[in-house]
C-alpha cells in the first residue's frame, strides 16, 4: 500500500482538488439561484446578461474565467470574480480534507475513510454557501441549514469514531446560547439581534464539531465581523465611496418589509453574521482548537494566580 500511496497520491491528490472545484462551480449556481427560489438544476448555466447557455467548453472551473477573463464570450459581460473564488475555495477545502482524513496506507479503512471526505465536504461546502448567500442577501435558507444537520447527525452515530452524543450536546449548546442572545435582543433593544438563520448555523457547527469547539467559533466570528466593520468604515471614509457590508436596521427592515411593525424604533447598524460564523467554523474545521483551549487554560490560570503546568 505504501507503493500505492507513492504511485498515486500525487494524482489522487489533483483528483481531489479538481473535484472540489467541479462542486464549487455548481455551489455558484446555488449561491445565485435559491436566494431567489429558482431551482438550481434547470435551466442550464447561462449568462445573467443576455441569457445565452453557457457550453460546456467555457464552464470549467478557474480555467474558463481565467481564459475568458472573467467576461461572456457571447455579450462580453463581466462576471463577478466570486465564481472563480468559489470554485478555487471548494478545490482547496476538498484536497484539505482529503489530506486529513484519507489514508492511504491503510486499505482496509479506504472506503470510511472517502465516506468521511464526502461528508465533510457537504458541511464545508454548506458553510461557504451560507457566507455567501446572508452576505448579499442577509438570509441563511432552511434549504442548506438542515441537509446538513441531518447529515451532520448521521454522520456522528453511522461512522466509526462519530461524536455520537456529543453532536447532540453541540446542537444544543449552540442553538442554545444564540436562542439566548435572540430573546436577549427582544427585551434589550425590542427587535431581534441576532437572526434565526445564526442559531441554525451554530447549532449546525455543533453537530459537526461538538461542544468544544463553540466557544472558538462564537469568538472568533465576533473578532473577525468586528475587524471587517473597521475595515468597511476606514475604507469608506478614505475614498469616500459606501460600502455594502454594513446597514441600519430601518434599512434592514425595508428588505424584509418590516417597516410598519418596527417604526418608532431606535436605529442601529447591523451586519450579516452568517458569513462570520461560516468562516469560524470553516477554520475550526481545518485547524482544530487545541490552541484556543491551551490559550484559554493559560489565561485561566492567570487569572486565578496559578502557574501553567
């Protein structure tokens, strides 16, 4: 097997990449399609522009934007360069994971071991739809949140070395605490500050990783959201053009006609949190959190006057 592995890693490992971008080039589609409730498997791709079906020749992933540089061929229309990004992203979270959970030295748990890169995809790849759809649109549909649970929970009780019951104990401490802060927002502020659709990812990411890895996914998804607003305001402020990232409740509530039943109301700026928790996942998945928890102990520590270990 190790003569296996040297012969065709190299190729299993480009199989791997060139797989992911195959989904992420239909993770586009979904991204643009559900959002606005058209189904994602008819019609075919097409230009957004002049609606001319895209051939097949100028739809493989990376390659065709690169060649076509990010036009039409048929009206010479830009496309965003969200497409190529996506697809890319898709083809690295696949090798990574293939890298991390497939051994090829070891045949006899090949088959769990692609079962694992399968699944795992799913949960990533549902993660980077999320980012994607609540960052322009500021929803997070059902129609991602909950495949995906129900796969995350088969996942922890079918597959050798599952979570089992601590998927169930992620669950609930992750909807949990956001229902928490939801109901919070209501007797604070009168209003929801925080969506339904976070309580689904969180509660998401728990089946898939656990308890344990919570409290890193909620901070570290609060730091990030908060750099990002700075980001957002010192570049508005220095060229002098506005940004998209941000939005007051009154415009928020525009969206989603809410105006009439929250008039009167104090404003606030709010901001797509999805993306923020999809991305803090995301890197709890590939990196663990080992290091936030020896950081955590530290501080505790610390804080109590005891010496580390």
């Amino acid at each position: 097997m190790v003569e296996l592995q040297t012969a065709f890693g190299p190729t299993l490992l480009a199989f791997a990449f060139v797989w992911g971008t195959l989904w992420g080039s239909f993770l586009n589609v979904v991204i643009y399609r559900l959002p606005l409730e058209l189904s994602v498997v008819h019609p075919g791709s097409r230009c957004g522009a002049c609606g001319t079906p895209i051939r097949w020749y100028d739809n493989v992933p990376i390659v065709s934007f690169l060649l076509l540089r990010g036009r039409c061929r048929a009206c010479g229309a830009r496309y965003s360069p969200r497409y190529m990004l996506v697809e890319a992203a898709c083809g690295v979270l696949s090798l990574a994971i293939f890298r991390a959970v497939v051994d090829l030295g070891s045949p006899e748990d090949l088959p769990w071991d692609l079962g694992w890169w399968l699944a795992w995809q799913w949960f990533a790849y549902t993660l980077v739809a999320i980012a994607f759809i609540d960052l322009e649109h500021t929803i997070v549909p059902l129609e991602l949140t909950v495949p995906a649970s129900v796969l995350g929970a088969v996942v922890a009780f079918a597959f050798p070395n599952g979570l089992g019951l601590e998927a169930v104990y992620g669950m609930g401490v992750g909807a949990g605490f956001l229902l928490l802060i939801v109901g919070l927002g209501w007797l604070i502020f009168r209003r929801e500050a925080m969506g339904m659709g976070d309580v689904h990812i969180l509660g998401m990411t728990g089946l898939w990783l656990g308890w344990r890895a919570l409290p890193f996914v909620v901070l570290a998804s609060s730091l990030q959201a908060l750099l990002a607003v700075l980001i957002a305001r010192v570049y508005g402020a220095v060229t002098g053009r506005g940004q998209s990232l941000t939005m007051t409740t009154e415009q928020l509530d525009e969206r989603f006609d809410e105006v009439t039943e929250n008039a009167g109301l104090p404003s606030h700026t709010v901001i797509p949190y999805g993306p923020f928790l999809a991305l803090s996942a995301l890197e709890a998945m590939l990196f663990g959190t080992e290091a936030f928890w020896w950081l955590m102990d530290r501080v505790f520590l610390s804080l109590l006057g005891a010496q580390a270990p």
